[in-house]
C-alpha cells in the first residue's frame, strides 16, 4: 500500500445551464441563467478510508460524486484515480481498466435494480462487461460467492427485485459494486431510502466489507449521524463549495466553520443532554442568484463587509474569513461526550 | 385525572383484499392530554400513518376502523356520519402532513386558504378573518406576513410553506393537532426551526399534538411521551426520556441502539436480524417473536396486551409480574443476539 491518495480531486467545477428557451429569452430580453452546482471543490481520499461529503439539499453533493465516477462531465477541474486522470481525453485506455475498479451504490433500491432482470443477472452484469470469468459456471460461482458475502442466499440469484425488501435490495445493489473487484465504491445515500433497524444492518456491513476488501468509500449523505459512524475524513458541502474538510473527530469534537457549527446544532439531540444550542437562522438561498461575496454571510452571525464582498479562501481545510482572522472564537466543542 | 383530549381504545383497522383480511391495526390504545406532545415512531409498515388516518377519519376502502372506539374530548367520533366529521376536521383536529406542496392548492393565494378555513369554522367576518391569518403568519415566522399573505404557495420556500401549513392547522383554534412526518421532507437546517415552532406554538394553546415520525430525534426533542409501535400493535408507550434512555420492550431496545448518534460511542450499530413482517404474515402470538432474543414458548402462543412496568405500558411477557428473573437473564443478553430457534422456544 502506498502512501499516495487513491483519488485527488482538483478545482471541480459544475455550472448547468437553466435558461429558459430560446424563444422565450428573446422575447422577454433575459440573459441565459447558469447555475454553479459545485465550485472550486478540492479534496483527495487516501485508500482504506472512507471520506464523507455532507450538506443540505442543494449543495452539489451528488454532482460531485455523479462526476467524480465519471457520469458526468465537470466544466473544469480534474479528478485523478490512482494516478490516472478521469477527465483527461488521453487517458482513454488506462482510465477503461481503472473503471473497473470503480462502482457506485444508489440512493433508492427500489429504482436502481431493473424489476426485470434476474438479481444473478444484475450481479453478474459487471462481470460479464469487464470479462472476468472465463465460462458459465464461473460467472455463477462468482455471483453466489457476492451473493453470500452481503448475506444473502445464492439461490437468490434466480429471484428478481420485487421479491425483496429494501434492505435486500440494497445488499443485492452491494453486491453489484463490488462484483467486478472494485476497490472504491461511491455511495449516494446509500440508506436514506431505509428504516433505522434496516439503515443499521447496512450500515454495519459496509464497514465489515470495508475491513476485509480494504474498501475506499466516497459517502455522501445528510445525515451527520451516519456520517458520524462511518467516515474517517469529512467535506462539508454549502451552495458547491466546501466549506471545511477535516478529519471526522474533529469535525464533531471541535467544528470550525460557522455552517457546520450550525448544521450539528440542528440535529436532534437523541441524548437529551439539554446542552444549550444556538437557534438555526434561515435558509439555503437560491442557488441561481447565490449572496455575494462568502455565499452563508447572510445567515452567519459572524459575517461583516468583508464576507459579503468576498469570497474566502481555503485556509487549512476551512473556508472563512471569521476563522481566518481569528475572529470565530475558540471550536468549542459541540457535544459533550456521553451526554 | 382531567378527561385527555383524545383517547383511542383497542383501535382495529382492516383492509380487505382478494388475499384476505390484513390487520393495519391490531388494539391501539393511548391518549393524548391537553399541551401534550404524544410522539408515535415505528419503522414503516408499523402502523403510524394508518392512527393518524383513523383519528382524522381518513381510512378510504377497502380499510375500514372494524373495532374499538376513538374519543375526542368524551365525545366519540369514530362513528359520525361523514357531514359530522367534516366539521371536526380542521376545526376540532388540525393536521399536517409532510409534504407541504400537497396540503396547500397551488391555484390560490395562501392568505385566501387560512381565511377560507376561518371562515368555514370560525363565527368571524373576512376582514377579521384576515387580520387573524395575517398575526397567524406572523406567529409561525413568516417575514413580512402583511405582503406574504397574498403570495401563492410556489413563491415559498419548502420551510416557509410548512410553516404556512402550520398555521393552516392551527387558525380554526383545535384541540387536537395531527403532524404525520411534518419535517421528514425538509433539511436539517429547517427542520429545527419547525420542530420548535410547532413545540412552542401548542404549549401556548394547550394543544394536545400526535406527533408521528420514523426519526426518533425528532421525538426526543419535541415530545413528551412515545408510542413505539410494531407491526400494527403498541409495543411500548412512556415517557420520552425513559423510553429513549432505558426502554424496556425488546424491540424499542434494538430499534434505540440502531440509530447512530452524534455521540458515537458505539463501534457498531445494533442490528435487529429481519425487518418488520408484512401484514399478511404476522407471527403469532407476539409479533415480535420471530426477532426477539429472548423469546420464550407463551410468545408463540399468545399475544402478549400491554402492562404497566416501572411508569411505562409494554406489551411483552417478560415484563409480567412474577417474570423477574427471566428478565434479569434478558438483560444480560445483548439486544442484536439472534433470535432463539424455533425449535428450542416452540413448545
């Protein structure tokens, strides 16, 4: 194992066109509108770990693992996979070998797994695509060695999506990203379509799959306390950039950026620890005309002229003038431990 | 005791299919005082939705309420002619659901839709209708109510839309408030801000709120008692803290220790073997049993009925009097152990 980052992530960038009509625009003499869905995103995932992007709906979350599996073209800035870069055209035949290696876990089980297709089909798909098995019986091996590592029966392999519960489903999904041998595995909220008792059962897989296989994970997810469970790095997405990355302890030991101090004070407090919380102020703009300047200045206690005219840089892995001058005031801690 | 503002007793609902009778709901009983906050979770398929439904009495067939009776304020209102329940609906009992695009219609300005509710339920004229929704919006937080109130609901934010839903439910004075996942389609950052606004707003009125939700954080925040239900029965009902800290049922013991939690202490989650049976296969006897680590020959065979245990009602064997040592055996026992073989337990 080397010491380089599986995946190094530079400058991304997203911008989708929202604009009306052509018609239309000439009619009503309206420039085209752009929305920047990520921006300037920079972060790298070093092998065996799993690295969490959280953030409200809005924040360009998914499009930043739609693009870093290649599902999507960025606008500018480049993703690098062990060395091969995925957005570069001249890479072509090395970056065909490297997709191998690289599968993604859905939201929803229920949309992701054709109703029609036998789950040993589902399974077997990336195999036969990549032609890793040499017959028939082969491929069948393998789909019941997948089948059995999710903890599902491989005579399962004849049945077909519906006559499985959604915690099932998800498992056969699990078992479809990681039949090719795939070593980095992006999972767009991967239980956020489940029940808590089911959420667990997944939850606790992915990390047994990541012991034994030596996985890397790009999570994303809303949820701080999944996050919480499972990541041992953490972006913090707001309106496409990100805000702070920094080791998960820390994140929730000592939060530094003033958004993701105010993302853990609105979680639930399943402790009920009555530790004192600051009340959240406002919403997510609209991302089509985002504020000036740092994009949370007007929902930011901390804001002042210089926030709302310009943009912060990333200063060890925050994004904050406040922090930067020295003007955020101690990371207090944001839950006492135990509670 | 003061008479609770609603009171469910041995509640059933089934729905008939071709492949026979399903039991939504199998004797749900609980009640809810006046300026409580009664938190119902349970995973889904539990049952939640379907005791909103039939308070509201919202059961479409082929689901009919087919036992026990529901009391709203003494009265009963299970079995009003439909005329009857129109009337208590929005002016007795508010409601809330969780997606607020679907409560609001998207063709008339949402000061229109509170005064028209006023109207309907209060004895008031439109222009005191109207100075009411607007110190309505003002209440739920709407900036600059005045000139909001002839806004149509697509000009609102997600959050600035349940808010308007809120005081939707609240503008005709109810007893009763039903919010069926009020902030499960909303983010984080939002949900805060409507889980206190709708705790603050009921404390002030005294109004009994049945609050249900599949996010216990959400529970633990706002309520003050919790139904845990499973597979359409009440498995545990107490107080909040208590259930959340020191539950007693075996199912809410694994449902508590699943839930990752900001504190993470935990390396692993607990995790409860199987999911919730479907309808048209309920273990017998208790319906847990099939996942329950502790469960013995009686579960099999009957169906335990709730019991009073240290201030909580559980509905599980091991918590009936005489059960003491076979209880301080279960709590020994860590609450993912997987269930006892049919073989050993049946009888």
């Amino acid at each position: 194992m080397t010491d380089a980052p599986l995946v190094q992530v530079t400058g991304l960038r997203r911008v989708f066109d929202v604009s009306k009509p052509w018609l239309d625009r000439v009619v009503a003499r309206e420039p085209r509108q752009t929305l920047k869905a990520v921006d300037g995103v920079s972060f790298e995932i070093r092998r065996g770990e799993t690295f969490a992007l959280v953030g409200e709906s809005g924040s360009g979350k998914s499009t930043v693992a739609r693009m870093v599996v290649g599902l999507l073209p960025p606008s500018a800035g480049e993703v690098v996979i062990d060395g091969v870069s995925m957005t570069d055209r001249k890479d072509a035949a090395r970056r065909a070998r490297l997709r191998r290696r690289i599968q993604m876990i859905f939201q929803d089980p229920y949309a992701s797994l054709d109703p029609r297709w036998r789950v040993g089909d589902i399974v077997a798909e990336p195999i036969r695509a990549f032609n890793l098995a040499r017959d028939r019986r082969e491929v069948e091996h393998r789909v019941g060695e997948g089948l059995k590592l999710v903890g599902l029966d491989p005579a399962d392999a004849r049945k077909f999506p519906h006559e499985f519960s959604g915690g099932q489903r998800q498992r056969i999904a699990i078992a479809r990203a990681l039949a090719a041998e795939s070593d980095f595995i992006v999972c767009d909220e991967p239980t956020s379509a489940l029940d808590v008792s089911v959420q667990a059962q997944i939850l606790n897989l992915m990390r047994d799959l990541q012991d034994r296989l030596g996985l890397t994970y790009l999570l994303i997810s809303h949820n701080l306390a999944v996050v919480r469970h499972m990541a041992t790095t953490i972006g913090v997405m707001y309106l496409g950039r990100l805000v702070e990355v920094s080791p998960a302890r820390d994140v929730f030991a000592a939060p530094r950026h003033p958004y993701t101090r105010m993302l853990l004070d609105a979680v639930p407090d399943l402790a009920m620890s009555g530790r004192p919380r600051t009340p959240v102020q406002g919403e997510i703009p609209n991302p089509i005309a985002p504020p000036s300047g740092c994009t949370f200045h007007p929902r930011c206690g901390l804001a002042d002229e210089r926030c709302r005219r310009e943009a912060p840089a990333t200063i060890e892995g925050v994004a904050c003038h406040a922090v930067a001058e020295g003007r955020a005031g101690a990371a207090r801690p944001a839950r006492a431990a135990g509670g | 005791m003061t008479q609770p503002v609603l009171s469910v007793r041995d509640l059933k609902v089934d729905f008939v299919t071709r492949r026979g009778t399903l039991k939504a709901l199998d004797g749900v009983s609980f009640d809810i005082a006046r300026g409580e906050v009664l938190g119902v979770v349970g995973e889904s398929g539990a049952g939640k939705s379907v005791t909103g439904a039939a308070v509201i009495g919202l059961i479409e067939p082929p689901g009919r309420i087919s036992g026990g009776e529901i009391l709203l304020g003494g009265q009963r209102i299970d079995d009003l002619p439909p005329a009857a329940m129109r009337r208590i609906r929005g002016r007795r009992i508010g409601m809330v659901f969780q997606d607020p695009l679907t409560s609001l219609n998207p063709l008339y300005r949402v000061g229109d839709q509170i005064v028209e509710t006023i109207l309907t339920h209060l004895p008031v004229g439109r222009a005191e209708a109207r100075r009411r929704a607007i110190d309505l919006l003002k209440e739920v937080g709407i900036p600059a109510a005045e000139r909001r109130i002839d806004g149509y609901p697509h000009e609102f934010s997600g959050g600035m839309r349940q808010r308007v839903v809120l005081a939707l439910a609240l503008c005709a004075e109810p007893e009763l408030v039903i919010a069926d996942e009020p902030t499960t389609a909303l983010d984080v950052s939002v949900q805060a801000q409507i889980i206190g606004l709708i705790k603050r707003l009921c404390a002030e009125r005294g109004t009994a709120v049945m609050l249900i939700t599949h996010d216990m954080g959400v529970i633990a925040e706002t309520a003050d008692r919790v139904a845990v239900m499973y597979a359409g029965r009440v498995a545990e009902i107490g107080p909040v803290r208590d259930v959340v800290k020191r539950p007693f049922h075996p199912y809410s013991r694994g449902l508590m220790g699943s839930i990752p939690t900001l504190e993470g202490t935990a390396d692993r989650l607990v995790q409860i073997p199987g999911s919730m049976p479907r309808l048209a296969a309920i273990p017998s006897g208790c319906a847990f049993h099939t996942r329950c680590p502790h469960a013995f020959a009686q579960c099999w065979l009957e169906r335990p009925e709730p019991m009073e245990h240290e201030g909580h009602r559980v509905a599980c064997f091991l918590y009936e009097p005489g059960m003491e040592s076979a209880r301080a055996r279960a709590d020994r026992i860590p609450a993912d152990s997987p269930p006892v073989p049919t073989e050993e337990a049946k009888p």
